[in-house]
C-alpha cells in the first residue's frame, strides 16, 4: 500500500493512541506485546507487515518526543576579555 505523508501520520497517531491508551511502556521490546500493534495496523490500517512495523515503531518515537522534557541549551562563551 502506497500512502502518503497524511495518511502516514494519521496511522502513527492511531497507533500512538492505543499504545498511550493501553499504557505501554515506550522502552517496551516484548515482541508479544509489539506484535498487537503490528498486527493492528496490518490488518485494520491493511498494509504490509514490514510498514506496519515501522509505523509501531514511528508511534514510539513520535510518543517519546512528545513526553521528553529534557532540553539541552547550548551557549557558547561570551567573548568579553
């Protein structure tokens, strides 16, 4: 299945939600517990298995991004001599 960028992004918030909804840790890597979310999108989202593992994979990322609170600020020193 071809999809583009929206389609794509809808499906990693779908999944996204049922991985919040469920409360799975975001360091999971039980290929049991994966395989629920793979199976979903391959099945109810139809697409191949090997995108419907990228876009579990993507969810996590897309859910760690939005929960990380660390920020590096970087500031380079002035140079007052």
């Amino acid at each position: 299945m071809s999809m583009d960028d929206s389609q794509r992004n809808s499906f990693v918030l779908q999944i996204a939600n049922m991985l919040e909804n469920d409360k799975v840790s975001l360091d999971e890597q039980d290929p049991k517990i994966l395989q629920k979310y793979q199976k979903f999108a391959s099945n109810q989202l139809e697409m191949e298995d090997s995108d419907a593992v990228e876009i579990v994979n993507e969810a996590f990322l897309y859910l760690k991004m939005q929960h990380s609170t660390d920020c590096l600020l970087y500031t380079s020193p002035s140079p007052r001599d």
